[in-house]
C-alpha cells in the first residue's frame, strides 16, 4: 500500500464523462489498496472564462491596476467545482470522498494576488482522513494568505499545488495526468522517431521544463527536486495505466546509467537584441541589465562581442518575444546613460537546448552539437551552457531540421525503453 497524490489537469476533467472516467481512475487506485489524495485544475477554458469575465466587470482596466484579491477570489473557483464534481462521482461510485478547499487544509501561501507562492501545507487533517480510508479532492491553483484571503499560483500553479500537497502529507509519489503518456527525448509532433523515456532525473526535468517542454510546469519540478518527491507522468486518456506506464522523475541516482544527451527541447518565443558600440568600462553590464531587471524583463543567452574599437564592445542577449517592445523601449530610455550608439533586433529566431547528466562524464558533447548543426548548413547565433545543458540560437527557419538532426546525433532515435 502506498499514499499517492494524482493530479488532473484541465483537459483531464473537461466533460462530466471525462470526470467519471478520472473518477474510475481514482476508483481503480484506491481499490489496489492505496490512500488517495487528488488535485484538480479548473475544467478546460473555465479559467479563461473567468479571467475574461473579472475584466470585463473591472471595466477593462489595465492589469496593473486591477484588484488582484477580488480576481483570486473569482478565477480560483473553477477548481473548486471541479474538485466538488469529483467527489461526487466517486461517492455514485462507492468511493469515500470529500472535497476541500485551499483555506480547510489550509495550504498556506505568501499574499502576492495572482502569483502567490506555496510557504507551507498542514497535511495532519488530509493525512488524517486518508489513514481512515476516505479520498481528498483538492482544488490546485489556490491556497490562503495570512489575512485569510484565497490566493492563485499564477497559471499553471496546480502542478505546484499537486507537489506541494504530497510533500505536506508524506506521500510516497505524486501522478501527474496529463494529455500525454509521458516525457519524451523531444517533441513527437515534430520527431517522429521521439521516444518516451522510462526515467529522468530531476535536474534533466527542470532544465527541460524550463527550455520549451510543457509537460510539468517549472515551479513543480523546482519543488519535486528540493524535497526530493519522486514524480511520474502519465497519461489520463490511457484505459488501462499501470505502475509501469509513464516517466518517473527522480533522483539521478535511481537510474542506472545516464544518457549522455536525454532529451532536445526548443522554444519559439525568443527575441534576439544586439547592442551596439557599448563603452567597455566596469559597470556598464549592470546598468543594461538592471534596468531590464527593473521592468521585470528575464533576459536568458549573453554574449559580449569585441568591437573594432579597443574602448568599445558589442552585446548580445536574449528575451522573450512577448517582452521584445517594453525591452526595447527601456533600453531605448536608457541609451544616453549607458552610452551605446545602435540597437538591433530580430524576432525570427529560436532557442534549441541539448539536456543530460550524462554530459558530467562524456567528452565532446558540445562538438556533436555544433559538428550536426554544421553538417545541415545551419549558423549559431548565440551558445550558452550549464554543467548538463547546452543551448544555442538558430534562424528560426531551421528550427525543426535542427531538431531532428540533434536527436539523431546523440542516438535519440533508438532508444529503446
């Protein structure tokens, strides 16, 4: 017998008949002799309504000037129906079950509105109720600020709250269901020959999660590796899942041996900037960057470029596309203090990462990457590297041949699980 937390997210609970088949799910899990707790997300688009709906009624004001307590408030309550719904299909099945909200647990949270961060769950109460043989449904997304008011985890935050709760009540794993059937070395819509791996640890996890895999969301895989609760992932949709399904993320040390490369992500969403004939003075970096930082402007690759002047250099980072104007507009406001002369730009680029542990104890890693982009005649923009990651910047035309050219050249494509 193991105490486990299964999470849902939106698609998984997004029709009453896709309610009554988690429920069986749950039924199942319980029926082999487990204590269950499980974490819904609100049904698919329910958020979406929500949040369309607080605007609405706020007179379209600017989020920066919305009450973001009223709108906690509102768009925390998708989950509460859905956790509510699901209590009451395991009930029609026998199931004991009870739903319980954020603030009865409680799951308590900092009081950023919106954003909040999980600071503690007391699990005695659930923990409690789950040695007694009755199921918890808990809506994810939500918790309670010290001056008793619902707090969100930002979008995406039921993966967080999932973590946070199996932490909080000692469980032994926490499921993830989501809309596919594991983690993949990269994405199958693009490689065909992708693989679902059996295993990956954690730190290969958050790197991926990280750099464009939209399996897990970062903070939950952040949480996961600090407490070292062991995850997996897997699919809802599967009829018939089972201890050996999915991809369990988990210490490094619970895999045999590592890969030299486990997985190929890219992202889209990047923004080249290219500051041009930067004094070469103590300083001036941080006044770039600071004042991006100011404006809350995540800058990732940087690279310093030798200009053809001994007093001058040249600068290269990366945002997000989403961020390209307000970046460009701060740097603009700051051209005379920081002394450049030009700025350049270029949305049409993306990010393709290479991630492993493996790379700790293989030589030539980075050579395969560049020897492979060379081969199918595409230029790098940018490079950036960690101890298990390298990342590089391409025209965002070759995006998909890259891809498929570093799977095969690390041996992605015959792994067998």
């Amino acid at each position: 017998m193991a105490r486990l937390v299964m999470k849902f997210g939106g698609t998984s609970v997004g029709s009453v008949e896709r309610i009554f088949h988690v429920a069986n799910l749950v039924k199942r899990t319980v029926d082999a002799g487990n204590e269950v707790a499980v974490v819904v997300s609100a049904m698919a688009g329910e958020t979406d309504r929500l949040i369309d709906l607080t605007r609405s009624v706020s007179g379209g004001q600017s989020d920066v000037n919305l009450d973001y307590a009223e709108y906690d408030s509102i768009v925390s309550s998708g989950e509460q129906v859905s956790s509510g719904l699901l209590a009451l299909a395991l009930q029609a099945r026998g199931v004991r079950a009870r739903s319980w909200l954020g603030w009865q647990i409680p799951v308590r949270t900092s009081s950023t509105h919106g954003s909040a961060r999980i600071l503690e769950v007391e699990g005695a109460d659930i923990s409690a109720r789950l040695a007694a043989g009755e199921v918890a449904i808990v809506p994810g997304f939500q918790g309670v600020t010290d001056e008793s008011r619902v707090a969100t985890l930002g979008r995406g935050g039921s993966d967080t709250s999932a973590v946070a709760l199996a932490v909080g009540i000692a469980a032994d794993r926490c499921d993830i269901y989501t809309d596919v059937d594991g983690v993949y070395t990269t994405d199958p819509r693009i490689v065909d020959k992708s693989r679902r791996l059996e295993k990956i640890a954690f730190e290969e996890m958050l790197e991926m999660a990280s750099l464009g895999a939209k399996v897990l969301q970062t903070r939950s895989v952040e949480l996961a590796m600090v407490h070292r609760m062991p995850l997996r992932v897997l699919s809802s949709f599967d009829q018939s899942p089972d201890s050996n399904t999915g991809t369990l993320v988990c210490d490094e040390d619970e895999i045999m041996e590592s890969q030299e490369v486990s997985g190929v992500t890219y992202s889209r969403d990047e923004a080249r900037i290219n500051l041009l004939q930067v004094p070469d003075r103590p300083g001036v970096a941080a006044q770039i960057f600071g004042s991006l930082a100011k404006a809350n402007i995540n800058v990732d690759m940087i690279v310093q470029n030798v200009s053809r002047s001994a007093t001058q250099t040249n600068m290269t980072f990366t945002v997000r596309e989403t961020d390209i104007d307000r970046a460009l507009n701060v740097l603009n406001q700051e051209q005379r203090a920081i002394g450049f002369s030009e700025i350049t730009f270029d949305k049409k680029v993306a990010k393709l990462s290479v991630i492993g542990v493996g790379m700790r104890s293989h030589a030539g890693t980075a050579h395969t990457m560049f020897e492979a982009l060379s081969a199918k005649g595409i230029n790098i923009q940018v490079i950036s590297t960690s101890e298990i990651k390298i990342s590089v910047l391409v025209d965002e035309e070759y995006t998909e041949l890259a891809l498929r050219a570093l799977h095969t050249a690390y041996g992605l494509d015959t792994i067998q699980e």
